[in-house]
C-alpha cells in the first residue's frame, strides 16, 4: 500500500524513513515544493535500503501530485516549523494556506485518502482540514497525542529511575504548551499507578516537563525535533495499514464526545483500516474535564483565525 508524505523536511523525511525501515508500507511518496529536494532525500533514504534491509520503495516529487494517486494514506508534515521562543499558534498565518492547498491535491488523486495532519499549529490545521477537504470525519486525524505522550513516558522513566517499556501513559487535549492534558491519574508503572511511587510535586514536575516537551527541544536545537515526530507518524500509519486497531490518542473532530463538538482535540482513538474506528471514552477526573475544556476553549479562539 501507498503512503504519501508531503514535505520533505525534516519531519517529513525522518517520516518516510522510519515508514520505510519498518518495512509495512510498499511505497513511500515524498512530496515537497521545493525544487529536487524530495527527489534528493528520496534517493539517499532509498541508498539506505539495503543498509537497513528494507524493500519499501521510496520516490520523490517536487508537486507532482499525479505520483500521489491511490494512497491509501498521506501525511501532511509541510509548512514551517517553529522557532525557539515562538508558541505553535503563531504559525497559522503561513500553515493554513499550505495545509489547505496540499489537502485539495492530495484528496483530488487520492478521494480514499486517510489524512494525518501533523503541521502546527496542528489541533487547528486539523479542523481547517475537516471543513475544506471533504472526507469523511474518521480520515482524518491529528497527530499529537502519540507524540506527547511517547514525551510522557520519557519523563515518567526518568523520575521513577526505570526503563521506558516500564511505564504507559497518556497525553490528550491540545497540542500546544498550555494545553496538553498529561493524564497522570491514569499513568502506572508495571500496572502499578504512578501515585505510588512519586508525591505530588514529582508529578507536577513530570507534567510541566511533559507540556512544554517541544519548547525544550526547540531550545536545544534551534528549531522543532524531527526523530520521535517521525517515529510517532510511523506508528500511526502502521496501526492503519496493518490494521492494528491500537489505542493511540488523535487530535479528532468531536460531536459531543467529553463534552465537546465542532473542535479537534486529542482524544484517545482506537486506529485501524478505516482511520478512526471508535473514540474511546475514559473517565476523567473533575480536575482534568475542567483542563479538557479550558484547553477546547483555547483552540477555538485559534480556530477563529481561520480563514475558509
Ligand atoms: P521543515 O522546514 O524542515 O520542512 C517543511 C517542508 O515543507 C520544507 O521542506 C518545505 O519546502 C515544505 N513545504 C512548504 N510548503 C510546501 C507546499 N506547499 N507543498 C509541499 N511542501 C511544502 O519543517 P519541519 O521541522 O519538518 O516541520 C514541519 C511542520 O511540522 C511544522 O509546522 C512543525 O511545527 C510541525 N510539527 C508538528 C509536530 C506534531 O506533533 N504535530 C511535531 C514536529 C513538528
């Protein structure tokens, strides 16, 4: 099966290559508007085929969308990222225009399309890919709460000092720095809550950590981190080919779903051949449905900026 990545920078790139070294996918299609700068990242991850032992064919484009026909799935990772000290949000000047005009191309070659949007400020891209593109709600997922929450987990191994495949945790709401909604209430360790083992300033510490995950990357690297955006891409899609059905929270279109409509956020989703096949409802705690709709209420405001 075909899978689309339009942009070829750094996230896009670090997309295809780990879609392509897990081996699930037939095709991988890069896509950028920049001049033989696909066809370039292309060529180099295809001379790492046989280094890596994958036979995923890797080809690039620069805005050919006719070599995008037939995907199955496509993941927009085109637009700028953000600088140090700048929020997601201010990027929707510039993103909206790409993130639209690239979801039109995709979905005139591809009108089965499973579309993840990955462009930030990303719950609003999400949304303006929802009103423009005319799929239907369960193709078209946000990703950000894998991200997150695989951002999580590194903050948990670290406080409670043990190896990562230790703890699970989860990310959900916005996708932005004030947003993000680390649930810790529900997060444990070998099965075990996390409340057992770290007090109440641990654990505020693991969530702020959590929240402004990115800004921290952003710092140390000058611009937005690419490695574990990718991996988390790379995940999604294969619960989608490989239809795995696994639970991982997506920023959604919600119809009432924890109390909200008209709005993507991140909620948790089981994903399999169909995109979204079920929102999956988890019990909150009075504390976090009260951050849940502070972080819908923020969004919105952004959403409004939005011009169709
Ligand atoms: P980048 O600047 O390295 O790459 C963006 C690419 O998009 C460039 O190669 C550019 O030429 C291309 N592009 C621009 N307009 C285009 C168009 N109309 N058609 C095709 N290609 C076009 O940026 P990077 O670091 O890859 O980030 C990409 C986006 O992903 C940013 O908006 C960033 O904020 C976002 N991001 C989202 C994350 C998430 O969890 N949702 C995580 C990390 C980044």
């Amino acid at each position: 099966m075909k899978v689309t990545v339009v942009g070829a920078g750094a996230v896009g790139a670090s997309c295809a290559e780990y879609i392509a070294m897990k081996n699930f996918a037939s095709e991988v299609v890069v896509v950028d508007i920049k001049e033989g700068f696909a066809e370039g990242k292309a060529m180099d991850l295809m001379q790492t085929a046989s280094l890596n032992g994958f036979d995923t064919k890797i080809t690039g484009t620069t805005g050919d969308y006719s070599k995008t026909a037939g995907s199955k799935v496509a993941v927009i990772t085109s637009g700028i990222p953000r600088k140090p000290g700048m929020t997601r949000e201010e990027l929707i000047g510039i993103n909206a225009g790409i993130v639209k005009e690239v979801t039109a191309n995709l979905v005139k070659h591809s009108p089965d399309v499973i579309i993840i949007v990955v462009s930030n400020p990303m719950d609003t891209m999400a949304y303006l890919v929802h009103k423009t593109s005319g799929l239907p709600k369960n193709k078209i997922i946000g990703m950000g709460g894998a991200l997150d929450s695989a951002r999580f987990k590194y903050r948990l191994a670290e406080a409670l000092e043990c190896p990562i495949s230790d703890v699970d945790g989860m990310v959900i709401a916005a996708h932005s720095d004030t947003g993000m909604l680390p649930l810790l209430s529900k997060a444990t360790r070998n099965g075990v809550p996390v409340s057992e083992f770290l007090n109440e300033e641990q654990q505020a510490y693991v969530a702020e950590e959590t929240k402004v995950g990115g800004a921290t990357l952003t710092k140390l690297l000058g611009t937005s981190a690419w490695y574990a955006p990718g991996a988390a891409v790379s995940v999604l899609v294969q619960s989608i080919l490989c239809d795995q059905k696994k639970m991982i929270p997506c920023s959604l279109m919600l119809d009432g779903e924890y109390g909200e409509s008209d709005i993507c956020l991140g909620v948790p989703a089981i994903i399999g051949a169909n995109g979204v096949e079920k929102i999956v409802d988890i019990t909150l705690t009075d504390a976090e449905k009260a951050k849940f709709a502070e972080a819908a209420k923020a969004v919105r405001e952004v959403n409004g900026d939005l011009k169709f």
